[in-house]
C-alpha cells in the first residue's frame, strides 16, 4: 500500500475521533494529564488490567513476579515489534521467525516458545484471534502504538484468563499528549517508518481525543519484506464527577512475504540470505473497537467495564513443493499449485470488575470480583488455486469453528499485619465449543467443559525496601476445538491444567535494586501430539514438569553509568509421560540472560546490550540433528546457543527535536533463530536512524 492509501487512511481515523469526541469537549489550550490529579480532572483510560503499587516499587500489592517497562524504556530500546521488549525480560524465551514479529512467539518460564500458554492482552482486552477455538499467534500488537508493557506471572495471573499457565502480557496503549509528534525512522533492508501521534484535551482535562498512525515498509531481512498500516483512535470523557467513559478504535492491515518454510540445511551452512519462499504471503488485518466505563459508585467502591469487539482476518499464500526435486536442489523448488489457508475470526465480549476497599479480620482488605462473557467465531477455508488463477480457485475445506465462554473470579487481598498481606482467590472458566464442517455436508459436533482454578499469594515486608512475595495457584489452557473436537468427535480432552508455585524476593538496598523468584510448575495433563491411538491425534496423556529461577539485578553505578542485568535458569523443563518421557520440551533453553550498560548525561544516552540464548531443541523428540533434506514430518534438531549484541542511542537537540540510531547484531552473528519447514536464520548486522518532532 503506498502512502497516499496512508493518507486517506489517516484522514478516516481522524473523522471517527471526531466523531467520538463531543465538539465543545476540546479547546487550543489543553490541560496535561497529571497521574496526582483529582480523578475527576484525569484522562478516562481504556483498561481493565492495572498493576497496583508503582508508586513504590518496593511495596507491590502483587503476590506474583511482575515487570513494568515504560515508554521512555521502550523508546530507549527502539524496538521493531513487542517481541524486541519481550526478549529482554526475565523468564521470556522468544523464537523469532522474522524481525518484525508478525505472529507472537514466545514461551515463559520453560514453556514452549512455538506453543505459549501465556494470556496476550491490549488494554486489558485479549488480542488472540480464538482463545477457544484455536488460532492464538494470528494477531500481534504492534510496538508502535503501546505506551507500556506489563508482565504478570505467578499468583498475579489468577485474576485473567483462559491461558495463564505462563503468565500474562498486557499491552497498554498510548494516549497521545496535547500537540502533535511525528517521529520517522530509516535503515537496513530498505525500512521506511512513519508515525504520527496527535491529541488534545479539553480545558477543564475532563475529556481528551487523539490518534496514532504509522506506516512501515521493508524489503526485509532475505527478502522477506512487508507493507504495514496500523491506525488507533482513542477518546474519552468524565462524564460527572463518579464516572469515565473511553472509546478506543484500531485498524491494522499487513501484507508480508513471509512463510512455514525456511533454508534447507546446506544452504544455512554456506551463509545463503536469500527468501526460501519468494512467492508466498501472510496476508492479515484487523479492526477493532472498545467501550470501557468506569463508575465510583462510591468513595471506596469502583466498578469498571468493557465491551469490546474485533474482527480479523488471515489469508496464507504458499506454493506446493517438488520434494525430490527439492532434496536433489538442497533447496526448495516449487510447483504451480498454490494454497490459500484463510481464515478470518470475530469475537465479542464483555468484561466488569467490581473493586471494594474494606475492613476484615481486623485490618484494611481489597476485594475484587469479575465477571466475564465471550462470543468467538472463526470462518476457516481452503482454497485450492494455481499460479496462473492467482490466488483463485476451489475450496475444498470449509469449517466454522464457535466458542460461548464464561467466566467468574473472586479475590480478596487482606493486610493481616502492617507487613503481611495474604490473597486467597477463585476463578471458574466455562465453554461449549462448537465446530461445523460445511464442506461435508454441515456435519458438526459440540464439547464443554468447566475448570474451578484456586489460588493464594502472599506479600511480607521485610522492610520498607524489601519484600517478600509467592504464591500457588492452579491454571489452564482450554484445548481448541480443532483438537477437542478432531474428527468431528468429542476427545473428551479437559483444558490443560497446571499447578504452580513461586517464592521471590524483591527490594533496593543504597544503588542496588534486585528481584529473584523460584517457580514451580507441574503440568498434569498436557494436551500433546502424536497418541498411539489412530484414532485421536491428541491425548491428555501429557505430564510435564517446570521448574527455575528468574534474576533481575540493577546497579547504579554513578557517573551516568548503570547496569541491568537479568537472568532465567530452568534446569528442568520436561515431559514425565509418554513417548517423549524425559525429554526436555521444545524451545525451552536452559539459560537466558541479558545485559546492558547504560549511559545517560544530559541530553545524551547510550546503551550497550547484550542477549544470550542457551542451546534448545526443535522439537519433542530432542533429535539433535537437523534433517539435511526437504522430507515431512516433525522439523527438529539441537540449535546452538548464540550471543548478540546491540548499541542504541539517542540524543536531544532540544525540548521538541530528538534524534536516535542503533546497530543491532554489532557483531554480524549467524544464529539459528527457529525451526518449521526448514531453518529459520537470526537477522544480521542492521542500522536503523530515526528523529522525533513535536509540535
């Protein structure tokens, strides 16, 4: 899509803001949005999930892990997609497939990086495309428009779900300051970035309007390149003193020249860059709109809702292969048949929380209780085509796949003492699911299940900078209809369950800031492939178990030095059951750990990264070699660790202009990113330099 598409894009999100916003709400002279203000002069904000305790990092009320990183963090990273934060946390192993990170891939605390069981939020909102029907790495938001990032894990996940078992991600949006920003970035592969953020705010700071656009196009790292389009319109209004409505909507489009398949073995080892697939497309977009109101019904009772709605769509071009002609080429070769696996979902729900502060058993208590229903539909063909039909042809199959889900959670957090503060709580989740077969004659089959998932954490200050914190809790993943109801018959495959456990400690002492969990996770029937009944290509047979350390330390070394530094060790990552009996689980590298020397003085700042990956297998069965040919079956092998390094800074020229660049994979590394079809290749050496502007 060219610019000028961009243009008149840009111009439909600016009459849908002005149509959301009351016309006498806005004037020239806005108000900033000051965080201590009195609630009634503040910003309505469109979010359900909110972490509690950033005023004083030390004194979270979470009973779980958390992290919290900040626009200026983001900024500081320049990352390309949420996946370049994300592999710089703590208990986070991401599998990249390509550099702008697509689809989400990414494993936490010894789960799967190519089948995570982690909850993906935007505003308290799930951005997956299906949690219940399948699907959930199609939609990933895009870094351009998110403010801060948030990551739950432990105890902290027992209030969100289905999926929780890794822990959970939330995306908050920005909200655009008063004023205009454009910012614009340049680099290796041909990357083109545009991005505009405007906003205002009425006088009175009791309503605000604004959009975030951006455009991005790149040749791509082996020819793998992409054209993107990401809109989001965002306004609100107090409207008295007791209550807040906001209104979010986005549009995404993408069109990439990605694919399943990548470099066979020979080619990978001589150092080939070329695209392994230069005629299939992943061919995506999404729109989507949310309504969150916000009522004080009284001075120590607040009840938040949202409605929100998204529909999206997936089409996935590839060509067939000649797989003799391919082994004897040592690189694919193609035929004229081309598949189109399109699939497009639609999901609405609605999400309230009731928040109650209380007394109890003598001290001070803050109840939560949330209720939630969901409506997911998803429309999956298969088009059977050739390269002279383009993209044109039979569909030969022809599913819709239903999710009706319901769900309710009670939590309690009680201050027994001035220091301790302990948390019991209870979620239920409840589905059916339904998948119909119009390509055979409207055949369909239905599966419900109900899972009760307990759970209680604890905090105890040690001090006033150090805290104590763990819990125990139970969560799930619900199977997708596509598994639980394979063959058009009832597995009778209850969701995944989990049992886990964590115990940290978190604090600061004089220029240190430190916080180190244990966790535990012992997973009690994990849904795998490959049962030894032909009949069922799924089984609850799956045992495994998880358990490690997370260590995040941070120096303030003076001068305008600080270090950070963090680590993930999971000793244990395995199954106990099965074929794969002892085996470790896929994409679940022993170490993890990451590095950065920080630099800032003035209006100056650098920083010097470092990220390491451990060793890791491909696939279930801990094959070590990688298949050297183009045949079927399970793409497997040992991929090696690897280290890379990173350099980034940014400079002030003055309150209105910033200026920033960065070299990323300094020392050209060639690593082993992932496996599919083939062997997904690290992105090289790359530049990228960009300027931010505000008006």
């Amino acid at each position: 899509m060219c610019f000028e598409k961009f243009s008149r894009l840009s111009l439909v999100a600016s009459a849908v803001m002005a149509a959301l916003i009351p016309a006498t709400a806005l004037s020239e002279e806005a108000t900033a949005d000051e965080p201590n203000a009195d609630r009634q002069r503040s910003a309505p904000r469109i979010e359900v999930i909110r972490v509690r305790g950033e005023r004083n990092v030390h004194n979270h009320d979470e009973t779980g892990s958390v992290v919290l990183i900040n626009r200026e963090a983001i900024e500081r990273v320049q990352p390309l997609s949420t996946e370049d934060i994300l592999r710089r946390i703590a208990g986070i192993n991401v599998k990249g497939e390509e550099e702008t990170s697509i689809v989400a891939n990414f494993g936490m605390r010894g789960l799967s990086a190519s089948e995570s069981k982690s909850l993906v939020l935007e505003d308290g909102v799930p951005v997956a495309p299906g949690l219940f029907i399948g699907n959930d790495r199609y939609y990933n938001p895009r870094i351009q428009r998110i403010e801060r990032v948030e990551i739950l894990k432990g105890s902290a996940s027992l209030r969100y779900g289905p999926s929780t078992i890794g822990g959970v991600v939330n995306y908050q949006t920005k909200t655009p300051d008063s004023g205009v920003l454009v910012s614009g970035r340049t680099g290796s592969f041909n990357l083109r970035e545009l991005s505009v953020e405007a906003g205002n705010r009425s006088e009175s700071g009791d309503a605000f309007g604004g959009v975030v656009a951006t455009h991005a196009r790149s040749d791509g790292f082996m020819d793998k390149g992409y054209e993107m389009n990401d809109i989001m319109v965002k306004s609100g209004v107090s409207l008295n003193n007791s209550q807040e409505l906001g209104l979010k909507f986005t549009y995404h489009e993408n069109t990439a020249n990605i694919s399943y398949r990548g470099l066979l073995l020979e080619d990978y080892l001589a150092g080939a860059t070329y695209n392994p697939a230069p005629d299939d497309y992943y061919i995506q977009d999404r729109v989507s709109f949310d309504v969150n109101h916000a009522w004080d019904l009284s001075a120590a009772m607040r009840l938040n809702t949202i409605l929100y709605w998204s529909q999206t769509s997936r089409d996935y071009w590839r060509y067939n292969v000649d797989t003799a002609a391919s082994n004897a080429a040592g690189r694919w070769v193609y035929t004229d048949d081309l598949t189109g696996n399109n699939r497009s979902f639609e999901r609405y729900g609605i999400e309230t929380r009731l928040s109650v502060n209380h007394d109890l058993f003598g001290g001070n208590a803050h109840t939560e209780f949330g209720l939630r229903y969901m409506q997911e539909e998803s429309n999956d063909t298969r088009i059977r085509a050739t390269r002279a039909a383009d993209r044109t042809g039979l569909n030969d199959r022809h599913i819709v796949d239903n999710a009706e889900s319901y769900a309710a959670y009670a939590q309690t957090r009680i201050a027994l003492t001035e220091r301790l503060a302990v948390t019991p709580g209870l979620r239920v989740e409840s589905y059916e699911q339904k998948r119909t077969v119009l390509s055979s004659a409207g055949e369909s089959a239905t599966t419900s299940n109900t899972e009760f998932l307990p759970g209680v954490g604890a905090t105890f200050d040690v001090t006033n900078l150090t805290q104590l914190y763990g819990g125990v809790y139970r969560a799930f993943s619900p199977a997708s209809n596509g598994v639980a109801l394979d063959g058009l018959t009832d597995q009778n495959l209850d969701g995944e369950r989990a049992t886990n456990f964590e115990f940290g400690l978190r604090g600061s002492a004089g220029r240190v800031n430190y916080d180190v969990a244990a966790f535990y996770m012992d997973f009690s029937n994990q849904v795998v492939t490959g049962n030894s009944d032909p009949n069922l290509s799924q089984s609850n047979a799956g045992k495994t178990e998880h358990y490690g350390f997370e260590m995040m330390l941070g120096f303030d070394l003076g001068a305008g030095l600080s270090l950070d530094t963090n680590a993930t060790y999971i000793p244990k990552s395995e199954f106990k059951s099965g074929d794969n009996r002892g085996n470790r689980l896929p994409y679940a590298p022993e170490w993890v750990a990451n590095a950065a020397l920080n630099y800032s003085v003035n209006n100056f700042s650098a920083a010097f990264v470092a990220h390491y990956r451990g060793e890791q297998f491909g696939d279930p069965t801990n094959s070590v070699e990688i298949p050297s040919n183009a045949a079927g079956g399970i793409w497997g092998g040992l991929l090696p660790s690897y280290t890379v390094y990173d350099l980034m800074a940014q400079y002030d020229i003055n309150p209105t202009v910033q200026v920033f660049g960065t070299v990323k994979n300094l020392t050209d590394k060639r690593y082993i990113a992932g496996l599919r079809q083939g062997i997904y290749v690290g992105p090289e050496r790359s530049f990228e330099a960009g300027v931010r502007i505000r008006f």
